[in-house]
C-alpha cells in the first residue's frame, strides 16, 4: 500500500485557502468601487446629533 503524501494534500489546501482569500478581497474592492459601503450608512445615521 502506498504511502499519504501529506506535503502535497497541505500545499493544495494552502493554495486554495491563498486563492479563496484573493477572490475575496476582489469582490470588497468591486463594492467599494460600487460605492456600496455598509459602514457609511450606519455612520451616517446614527451620528447626526438630533434626538428623535
């Protein structure tokens, strides 16, 4: 029976975690271009000063 080559499984899994985080920051830096920033909102909201 053949051995495990745990080296190779370990670079696969940290090539797709490296590749999965990449894809992620490209799709927060489309919103952000979008202009869609869900922190401005909030800010802007709860921060004007006047009591309801």
């Amino acid at each position: 029976m053949a051995k495990p080559n745990y080296k190779f499984a370990k670079r696969q899994k940290e090539l797709a975690k490296k590749k999965k985080k990449e894809e992620k920051l490209k799709r927060k830096e489309l919103k952000k271009q979008d202009g869609f920033d869900p922190g401005d909102d909030a800010e802007a909201d709860g921060d004007d000063g006047e009591a309801s």
